[in-house]
C-alpha cells in the first residue's frame, strides 16, 4: 500500500492528501514526528520534512510541489491543473502564493509559533510573530475575497489545486481558530464548497490529542 | 518582445534567465528594482518579487516555478523536467531542495544579508545570520558532492532543471566570494561543466555597480 508520512497540521502534508482523495488513489498515513529527527526518516528525504509519499515498491517521492506534479501525471482524473499553459501557469503562481508567501506572513507565524514550536521544544511563542501573522492575514484574506468574487474558483472556473493550497493553510488555521470568517463572507463561501468535497471531510476529522479544534472547524454550515 | 523583469543576484530570476537561453527563446532584460514596490509592478505581480515575465501580447507569469513550467510546456526542446513521472519528480525535488532550503540556509543569510539589505535600506548585515549562512553551505556542497559522484548531472543522466536552480544560487554566492571550490573538486567539476554553458555565460557577465566580482567569477576554467 502507498505510505504518505504527514503532520495533522502541517499544510504541505495536506495539500499532499486532499490530491490523493480527489484521485481516489488509495494511501495509508502515517505519523512523522519530524522534530524527533529518525534516521530512517531522514534517509527518506534528507530535508527531514513531510509530506513524504511511498509507493508499493518503495519508491520514495519528496517536497510537496513535486509530490503534486507527479500525482497529476500519473492520475490524470481529475485534472487539477488544468488548462493551456497560461491558466497552467496561474494555478501554479497561486500555489507558490500560498505555499511561500502565505506560509511565511501567515501560517508559520501562527500555526508555527502556537502549534510547532511545542512539539519542537523551541520554547514559548515569539509574540511578536503571533502579532504579525494576525496582521498580516487579513491581507491574504482580502486577495481570496478579491479572486473569489471574481472567479468560481481561485484560479479560474475550474477546481484546481490552488484551491486546494490555500484550503489546506487556512484549515491550518482553523483549526487553532485564528480566522476571522465573519468578515470575509466571499472567502467563507468559498471556504464553505472546499469544505464539503468529500476530499475535504477526512481533514476535518483529524484531532490532536489535548488540543481539540473549536466547534466550527468540522462544521460544514459554520 | 517578451520581458523578464529581474534583479541580477536574485537566484530565482537566473533561473528563469538560463531557462530562457536553453531554450532560445528571445527576450529582454528589464532590472526591477523591487525593494522601491513600483505600482505599475506591483499590479503585474501582487507578490512584488521577480522574477516576472511579460509576453509580447501583455499576458504576465509570475513565481519562478510557475514561469519554468510554462516555458517547459511551451518550448519542449530541450526538454529540462525529463523522464518518467518518477525521474520528473526526482528533478522536482532537487529544484524545491535548493530554491527553498538551500534559499532558506545559505542564499538569504550571505547573499541576502551581505548584498541584498543594502540595496533594501534594511541596515547593516546580521553578523549571526552570515556565520549560519557560512556553517550551512558545507553541508549542502557535500550534498552536491554526494549527488555528483553518483549522477552524470545532480538529478540523473540528463542535464535538468535541478542543475540550473542549484548553479543559479551558487552563482549568486560566487559573485560575493563565498563558495571554498576547492575543497569540494566534484562540486566544483559539475560547476565548471554549468559555467562552460552558452546559456549560463550572459550570467557571467553581470556585473554590479561598485560591486565588481572576484575574478574567479567569470572564469570557465577557475
């Protein structure tokens, strides 16, 4: 059976399985406790980081971004970048949006400092980071709001995987409640469809261990 | 003509720059000098950063692994993501590991601190963050070093997009003086390999106002 090695809440992990859900490819996961450093890890992927997928055969596939691109070539339906090179080239500026400049104004300021840096044993939080991933998110949610009133999905009229991106740093968020929904009503309605894919659900379930989600993360009519 | 705005010791702009040359896709060179937020660049790309490369017909691509997929699929010869889905994503791979851990490691802290914060006004260098930059390069050329002695080219038999990603933060390094070549004489065998490329050598040429490189910079035979 294919292996992907995750964290509940790191993003690039979940990014890695929504994809494998749309595909319908089958996957078990399995827990990496990244900071503890295993050597057999790391000589998976000498970066030390998840998502890490496995096939059957042992063959073993890196970095989130390459993760994806082979995922698409080898389970073509349904197409999550899709279109001529153009829009091709928009899902993926929207993906790199999301996974670099998001991830470093927002989710590695909040979820980075409240969440990681607890398993990591780096020591209290860095109010200074809290403080500016809060300021710098409403920027983020204004771009959403921007290409969501303009277009069905982020990237176009299709689902893609810049959906998908973005979805998997917010849920992030969510999950600690640090998105203020309620003013965004155009980036919740989107939020609200990614939610109720089936791809979507099995992200919802996850619950770590003495840090319940607050009650509208599963929600689907939050 | 097509455009590329760039700035010329930023990694991710040389990327796409060799790219284009491989390739012999005709365009122009435009400095961005992104540290002073143009509006009219700002609108072109939201994110602020180049690489951006404009189309003859106005159409934009922005985020250097967006713009790199897009001239892949739009100019196949030579074809620089070759292979099987699995040799496809092993470049992949290489391409995140050097654009963001080796970025994250070793280009911020010595090309980012030394060079880039005087033209951004942002003060005087970290002292911390360029002895980091210097402990962490080692451990990457003996990365190299692993990966040459093993592959004709870092991601297999085939030059590809991991050899141009990883020479372009090397180049970027080795204009500051900063790679010991030789202590690392199969890094600095694949590196004259890259150097001797008719699409790597207007990279050779660039020369900074007031910053002019080490001789070594532009010599194929250093």
């Amino acid at each position: 059976m294919r292996l992907l090695y995750h964290v509940a809440l790191c993003p690039f992990s979940r990014k890695v399985r929504v994809v494998l859900n749309e595909k319908a490819a089958e996957y078990q996961l399995q827990v990496e406790k990244v900071w503890e450093r295993r050597p057999q890890f790391l000589a998976l992927n000498p970066a030390g980081q998840v998502p890490v997928l496995v096939e059957e055969d042992g063959a073993v596939l890196a970095e989130s971004s390459a993760i994806c691109e082979y995922l698409e070539e080898m389970f073509p339906d349904p197409v999550l970048v899709a279109g001529k090179p153009r829009q091709r080239a928009e899902i993926r500026r929207l993906v790199a949006w999301f996974d670099l400049k998001f991830e470093r104004e927002v989710t590695r300021n909040l979820v980075g400092e409240k969440m990681m840096k607890r398993f990591l044993g780096l020591g209290e939080p860095n109010s200074a980071a809290i403080r500016a991933g809060h300021a710098n998110l409403p920027v983020h949610l204004d771009y959403i709001t921007y290409l969501a009133e303009r277009r069905t999905w982020l990237a176009g009229d299709q689902f893609s995987l810049a959906d998908i991106a973005a979805a998997a740093h917010l849920s992030c968020l969510d999950y600690i409640g640090d998105v203020p929904w309620e003013d965004y009503p155009a980036a919740k309605d989107w939020y609200v469809r990614i939610k109720s894919r089936p791809s979507f659900r099995p992200l919802l379930a996850d619950h770590i261990a003495g840090l319940p989600p607050p009650r509208h993360y599963a929600d689907l009519d939050f």
